[in-house]
C-alpha cells in the first residue's frame, strides 16, 4: 500500500499520513503536486512531500486523498529546500510555511479558473539601453555571468542602479533563465515595472504583490512556476515563488524593514534570498544607498561573503548631488513647525515654478488632544498610546488598532471647551502652508490621503505633471520616485529618533533622510536639502551633509560592536500577550526559567520587560530577548526551546510567537 505524506496548514510541527486510492498511482514525479484530502469534519488542500510504504498510524485509520491535482508542474526540489531552511530558521511549522507561500486561490478548495497568461506582443522596439558611466561599466565588469556570488551595490540616489539591474536581467534573459527582482513597498512596482516592460516588452514579465486580485496573482504564480514568466517582479513574499530556471535574484532597497515580514512566519525575504541565490549556486545583488548595516559588515569584515561595488556620482551627465543644510532650530526659530530659511526657500521655489517637498513622517493633524484644566488627554482605551487628531476625517484615531472616536467638544473629564492640541502632523504642516501660501497648489501624500493604489498613482502622476507646487509626504514619497520639477526637500522634526531607545533608530534615520534627500534635483536644476535640527553638530547630520554613508556605517558599528548588538551577535526575541500582564510576563518568566540549567553558557537571558507599546487592542504585551555571539548555537538552543515553549500550560488567552532576528524592539 502506498503512504502519501501530505503537508497542511496546521500548527503542528508533523506531515500527516493519507492512504493512496485503489486504481490510483502515485510516483516520485507527483512529490511537489497539491492534494484535496480530509482533515477532521473539513476537507484541506495539501502538499504532497514523501511517498512511503508504512507508518505509524493503523492502516484502518488511514484516510484516502481526495484527489491529486495535477493541472500545474510539481513544487520544484529548490522551492522544497527554500521552505524547508525558512521553517528550521525561523522555527515555524513546516506547514504553514508551505502552504502560506501558495497564493490564497490555490489553496482554496474551489480554486480560480485558470487562464493563460496574456502575452502583449508588440510591434515596437524595446526602448534602447542608455550609455553607462564609468562606474556602472566597472560594476557590471564585475559582476561575473552565471557566477553564484552575493554581490552589495551601494550607489548614491540617481547613480544608477536600475540600469545594472536591467543589464544583468538582459544577460539573464539571453542565457535563457528566469530573474526575480524584489522590491520593498508595493508603490514602487508600478514605475519599475514600467521600466522593466520598455526594455523587455515581450520577455513575460509578471508582478506578485498583496494588491493583486486571486485571480491575476494565481495567475502570474503559475506564469512563474511553469517558466512562461522570464521577470518577477514582487514584494517580499515573491521570495517563495517557485521558478524552475532561475538564474539571478536582484533584491532593491535591501535595507527596507519591509522586507521582514511581522506577523505570522517572521521572515526576512532578504535573507531567504540570500540564501536561495546560494542554494541555487546563482549570482545575487543587494542593492541600496543605505545599506544595511548587517550588509555593509559582510562586504566590509574581510571574509569575502559579499563583494562591495560602489557607485559614487548621478547618472545623468551633469547631475550633481543635492547640498545639504542643517537650520538650527535654536536660533531660527519655528513659526508652526516651519523655520524662515524653509519658508524662504519655499517661496523662491514658487517663483521659479519648481516643486518643494515638505518631509515629516508622522501623519494626522496632531499627536494628541489635552485639556489644560484637568490633563485629560485624548488616550486610546485598547493601546498604551494616543489617539491622533484627523481633522480631515473629523476623527480621533488609534494608528496601532484603528480605534476611532468623535472629536470632543468639550472635555470628557471636566468639560472644559478649550482643548489643545500638541505636536504636528502632515495635515496640520498642509494647513500651514495653504495660510502661508494660498496660491500655491499643495498636495498631501501619506497613508490617509493614498491608502490604494489607484490613489497612489493618481498623487504621482498629478507630481510628475507639475500640477502640484508643495508637496507634503511622509516615507512614502521618500523612495526611488523620479519627479524632475522637484528642487527642495524640507526635512522637519527629525531629532526624536537621535535619542530613541531602539538602538536601530539612527541607522533607520539616516536612511530615511538621505532617500528622501534623493528626490532633490537634476542635471539642470541643483536640488537643496534643508533639515530642521536643534543638534546641527550631531554626527549623523554631519554625514549626512558630506553625503558619507561609510564614515556614518563605520561609527555605528564600532558603536555596536562595542555594545555587543548584532551584527556581533545574534538574537531572537520571545513575545507574549494576554488580557492582563501578569499572565503575559509569568509565561516569560516559566519560559526564561526551564531551559537555564541546561543552557549553553554562550546563550544569554534578558529578564522579561513589558513591551514598548505595552497595550495594544486590549491585549497586554511583554517581550524576553535571547542573545548569544553565535549564530549556530542560537539556532541549536532556539530548536530544543521552542518545543518546551509549547509544553508550558499557558491561559488559552495568551498567544505567544518567537522571532528570530528582530527588528523591533
């Protein structure tokens, strides 16, 4: 009798048995293929990975698969490895990390319709390469055909990197194998999938992002598995697609967090792409302006794990990088959160009908209300924060659960009618700006304002069209967006995130500034940046201002090196939550306590804390970080630990997740 092994998404670290049908065949050539097989009252679609000849459970408890659905190629052997590293690594059920990398409509039980993928054959010429500059031609040269090799490109905004991007999915396009290029944000498809299309028009391009419907996004995977796609383009969970002749990996703003996915599996797409490019024995290019800083140590430590290729100077024939200025604060006082020097420089702008951007990364009106009379301020009920003032929305709102509330009129306490607002939001800065400059036309760009992509693309091509004079935007606008009327980035309320307890806040602050510093200028039209600062003399302004990522990325990390935080070691981070605290940090208390007679002296315990955001929608919340200066033996204690963590009896109240190398803290 033949025993099919059949992965599900369950919570479970274990694959379930079925029994293979009388009449039905199953060979090696079905391992990969999806399954409809019943589980409990249900039916489940699963993976087949193993056939075998005997098991555990009784043979008369064995059920039949329902049916073996061959209609697309097998799950490749590379795919299997892929899922297989990302469940050991990230310690997560091998299941669910299978299965949640299908798209939603094939692991439906009534899948979409499948159609082919429609191919836009074109009469007209691809759009021809442009000239490279010296330092591209070098990086190209250096970059060696076919060769498995990570390679760590650092170009300065507008230095060309796209355009390495496209040389190298042109050799991979001529030596008949398929690329994967990942971005960040799903914004930022839309224009390099633009790109990607003028030079390749034919060579089946697909996009895998969140926004797609089932349909399109089953679809496109298919196009992908079965190699009529020869370009992917996709966010992070694109890392998973299966592409049988893969032949190089292109991974764009390495640096984003938004590569690390923060809820369910806690995978960073950057890193399984690092190892899949490895794997598969095929070139990968990290590609950013900021590196991260675990990246710049690999291409930086002497060890050879990456080669660094830099690109120091714009593109474009004249284009000169924008010049940087500190306002100090303290002397140039703020009028509503604007400095003179940022408002004169708005107004020549006006007047040379050129576009100013207005940087501030926080949305909403104002942080907070607050009554001077009795101190109620305006607190969210499920969160350990703030409701922020929408005044557009006419609306109090929770940026952590979503909670909304009517604006009071009056104060709910003591119902005083003078309440105050604290803090500045992007609304309150376009509120300013339109009193200051009524004959300016000003666009607001953040996630209340371009929540879709249809709203997103419409802000963007009203930029690009010069239909807007002021612009003012938080991250969003701050990456890899080409708007050429645009002069004058006005960065404001910076300061915060130098004295942050994240100890990741200045690496992300810098990053930040300079992509958004990024946007300022052309070859015909010098771009300025002013930064709003009362530390003009803090060393990540100073790099900021000599444009010397180096010389800011050697600090930190002889700063971290010297703390002891990674690169120079290797964490995870237990996480809790339950109604009531006490249950959240007694759960991480138990965990902490059970394994530390047996742990390896190289592991190190951090007592329990209550998490920054110690509440969020109604649920009490704590953390346990796990430390050791080795990657391996992390690893190693993490696998034994994370099956006593399921043995605790815990309130059926508290959920907990483990992740590895976190991001947040």
């Amino acid at each position: 009798m033949q025993i099919a092994r059949v992965a599900l998404d369950v919570p479970l670290r274990r694959f379930f048995d079925y029994r293979v049908p009388e009449g039905e065949r199953m060979s090696v050539a079905d391992i990969g293929c999806r399954v409809r097989v019943p589980f409990g009252q249900r039916q489940k679609i699963g993976i087949l990975v193993e056939l075998a000849t005997d098991t555990d459970i009784p043979l008369a408890q064995l059920k039949p698969i329902e049916s073996i659905l061959r209609e697309l190629p097998p799950l490749p052997a590379a795919w299997f490895r892929l899922t297989r590293f990302c469940a050991a690594y990230y310690h997560a059920p091998l299941g669910q990390v299978m299965l949640s990398t299908l798209p939603a409509g094939l692991r439906a039980l009534a899948p979409p319709k499948a159609r082919p993928l429609r191919q836009h054959i074109v009469d007209v010429p691809a759009q021809p390469a442009p000239l490279l500059t010296c330092e591209q031609e070098a990086a190209l040269t250096s970059m060696a055909v076919g060769k498995a090799r990570a390679y760590l490109l650092h170009g300065v905004t507008g230095s060309g990197k796209t355009e390495i991007y496209l040389r190298l999915i042109e050799r991979c396009l001529a030596a008949g194998r398929q690329s994967l290029l990942l971005v960040p944000e799903i914004n930022l498809t839309p224009q390099l999938e633009a790109r990607v299309t003028a030079r390749f028009p034919n060579a089946g391009l697909v996009s895998l992002h969140s926004e797609l419907g089932e349909a399109a996004r089953s679809r496109n995977w298919r196009a992908a598995l079965t190699g009529e796609a020869r370009i992917v383009l996709g966010t992070r969970l694109a890392v998973f697609t299966p592409l049988p002749e893969l032949g190089l990996i292109i991974v764009d703003e390495e640096h984003d967090p938004s590569f690390k996915q923060q809820d369910g599996i806690r995978y960073s797409a950057r890193d399984l792409a690092v190892f899949r490019a490895h794997d598969s024995a095929i070139p990968i290019v990290l590609g950013s302006a900021t590196p991260s800083l675990e990246s710049w140590a690999n291409a930086n430590d002497g060890t050879g794990r990456y080669r660094l290729l830099s690109l120091r100077e714009r593109a474009f024939e004249g284009a000169r990088l924008p010049l940087l200025r500190c306002i100090d604060t303290r002397v140039d006082k703020l009028q509503d959160g604007l400095s003179r020097a940022l408002l004169l420089a708005i107004e020549q702008r006006l007047a040379r009908a050129e576009q100013s951007l207005v940087f501030l990364n926080r949305r909403g009106y104002a942080p907070v209300m607050a009554c001077a009379a009795c101190g109620w301020t305006s607190h969210c009920h499920r969160c350990a924060a703030n409701l922020v003032l929408h005044l557009a929305d006419r609306c109090l709102r929770c940026h952590h659960c979503g909670f909304e509330a009517r604006i009071p009129k009056r104060c709910p306490t003591c119902g005083n009618q003078d309440l105050n607002t604290f803090g500045r939001g992007t609304q309150r800065i376009e509120a300013v700006l339109a009193e200051r400059f009524p004959q300016a036309r000003i666009l607001r760009v953040d996630r209340d304002s371009a929540g879709s992509r249809r709203q997103w693309e419409t802000s963007v091509a009203t930029i690009q069209r010069g239909e807007a004079d002021i612009l003012v935007g938080t991250q969003m606008l701050a990456k890899g967006h080409d708007f050429p009327k645009l002069t004058l980035v006005g960065a404001i309320a910076p300061d915060a995130a130098l004295f942050a307890a994240d100890w990741r806040a200045p690496e992300r602050l810098f990053a930040q500034l300079m992509q958004v510093a990024g946007r300022a200028g052309r070859a015909d039209r010098p771009g300025e940046v002013l930064l709003q600062t009362q530390f003009p003399d803090h060393p990540l302004y100073a790099a900021l201002v000599r444009h010397d990522y180096p010389a800011f990325a050697a600090t930190q990390l002889k700063e971290r090196q010297q703390a002891g935080f990674p690169p120079y070691a290797h964490q995870a981070m237990l996480r809790a939550e339950a109604p009531q605290m006490t249950e959240a940090l007694s759960f991480l208390a138990t965990a902490r306590a059970g394994p530390e007679s047996e742990n390896d002296p190289l592991v190190i315990f951090y007592d329990p804390v209550p998490m920054r955001l110690s509440r969020r929608a109604s649920l009490e919340r704590a953390q346990l970080l796990v430390e050791s200066p080795s990657r391996r033996t992390l690893q190693r204690f993490l696998a034994g630990w994370v099956t006593r963590l399921e043995a605790i009896k815990a309130s059926s109240r508290l959920r907990w997740h483990l992740e590895v190398d976190p991001l947040e803290f």
